[in-house]
C-alpha cells in the first residue's frame, strides 16, 4: 500500500508504472492483459489507497499509475460530458484503458430491440474523445431480464462494430440463469460480444469465451485479507487469467457450452468490483505484481 512520507511525495503520482501484461499463446502471439477497478473517487479509499493529502482531483491520475485500467461507472447512470472524456484522457498515462458502463436506460428495457436512440445518444456524447483509451463497453443487465433470444440479437445488432473509424468493442453483463444456455452463446459468437465473467458473487457464471476478448468482474475481496484475497486466492486468478489469455478456460469456471474453435490470444480485461471495496484497489494491484 502507498504509505505518505511527506507532503512533497505523497501528492505526486509515482512517476514510473507496469505496461500491461503480455501473455504469449499457443501461437506464439501475445494478449495483453489490464487490470483495474471500478470507478476512482471512494472515500474510503483515502489513506489505504491515495495518500492522506492527496487533493481529490488528482485522484485519477494518482489511480491510472497504478493501475493498468479503470471502469467508469458513471456512465451507467447517466450521460457524461464531452469535457469529461477530455479531462479523463489527459490525466491518464498513453498505455492506460477505460471500460464504461452503458446506460442502464438502453439496458433496463423491456423491449431491447427499441434501445436504439439510447445506444446513439451514448456513442455521440463524447466517448470517442477517449482516443485510444476507449476500451470495452460493459452493457449490464438487470438480474430480473430473462434470455430472449430473438429480442437479444436484435439487441446486439444495434451496438456498432466502429464509429469513425474507430473499432469498438462490445461486453454483455448478464445476471439471470436463462443466458446459461448453448444458444445464447452461439449468438454471443455470431456477433463477437464478450460475456462478462461475473465471479466470486451471487450471479450467475458464464466463462464461455465468445469474444477476441475477455471481460472478467471479481467480487469476492474481505476484509479479511489485507489485500481483499488471501495469498493462495490471488494466485489463482492471475493463473485463471493467464490461460484465458492464452484463449483456453480454465477448467474450474463454469461453462454452458463446447469450448470456442480455436485457442487464439485473447486481451483479457479484469476489474475487481463490489466486495470489500475499501480492499479493492490492493487486490488489483496484487494482481498485477503477480501477472
């Protein structure tokens, strides 16, 4: 944990950080690999996390240079303004990635098919200012939305492949025990959208891989454990993460399919979320010690 020394040192951010890291596959080619959390301002991460004296507004840049990615929540309840993007892509270092949460209003509907004025809406307010720092987008569905295959895929046909030129890449959150089914991940295939690894937590798990990428949220830190899992938990995920990099699912996460066609390299996107939060931020950088 970063420990204040001084008022000097402890309100700047450390100026050298890890790059992602780079697992090879079986191929011979290399997936990176971000580690991070969601979201960056929490009290009570004041202390175990930023230094005492850090002013709140550099909080992002103290976060992204220690971390290889970041979540961005609020864009989950709401449309963020361009300025925002602009800001949050100055502050951070060029090898850092956000993944943002959609808009619930394009989510929490009951008829998906209609969510496509939303989703534009979303896409025009200012997201693309994040450059080359735009990662995936976590589409998150309430755990009350059952599968509904027709409506579903004409959900996935209205998330964009690019915009302007820029490639885009699409995660699926799904919390209700109908999407563990076959044909569900067929159609998660079909049009390459990731499904969100929930682990470690009250939800379903689905670690089929359906995408170039994966997206993976972990939930279980305590208090317990100084860094939010204990040594032996930690160890296990970063070789969990390894093999899902190298494009194979390790045997111990639960699938609802037959494996993908081939092993190819996948990025891999992991974000420790929920729990214990005040440890969250210890138990993704422990992660990226061990990676």
């Amino acid at each position: 944990m970063p420990v204040a020394k001084s008022a000097k040192e402890s309100s700047q951010p450390r100026a050298t950080r890890k790059a992602p890291a780079k697992t090879p596959s079986r191929s011979g080619s290399s997936a990176r690999i971000r580690i991070g959390i969601g979201g960056w301002t929490y009290a009570p991460w004041r202390g175990p996390f930023y230094p005492e004296n850090l002013p709140q507004s550099r909080e992002l840049e103290y976060a992204s240079r220690h971390l290889t990615s970041i979540e961005i929540n609020g864009t989950f309840y709401g449309l963020q303004k361009p300025a925002s993007y602009e800001k949050w892509y100055q502050e951070t270092p060029d090898d850092f990635v956000f993944s943002l949460k959609a808009p619930r209003y394009a989510t929490n509907r009951k008829v998906l098919a209609e969510a496509g004025e939303t989703i534009e809406r979303f896409f025009a307010s200012g997201v693309l200012l994040l450059k080359q720092k735009l990662g995936p987008i976590n589409w998150q569905f309430a755990p009350t939305k059952k599968f509904d295959r027709d409506d579903f895929e004409a959900f996935l046909k209205l998330l964009p492949a690019s915009i302007e030129g820029q490639a885009l890449r699409h995660a699926v959150e799904v919390r209700h025990d109908s999407f563990r089914t076959p044909e569900f991940i067929a159609l998660a295939r079909r049009h390459k959208v990731a499904v969100v690894l929930a682990a470690d937590s009250e939800y379903p798990q689905i670690a089929d891989l359906t995408a170039p990428f994966v997206y993976a949220r972990i939930m279980g830190t305590r208090d317990t454990h100084a860094k939010g899992y204990s040594t032996k938990a930690l160890g296990a995920w970063a070789e969990r993460v390894r093999q899902l990099a190298a494009g194979t699912t390790p045997d111990d996460l639960e699938t609802c399919a037959e494996p993908a066609a081939n092993a190819a390299a996948r990025d891999v996107y992991l974000y420790v979320i929920s729990g214990f939060k005040e440890r969250n931020p210890a138990a993704a950088m422990a992660l990226i010690q061990k990676l």
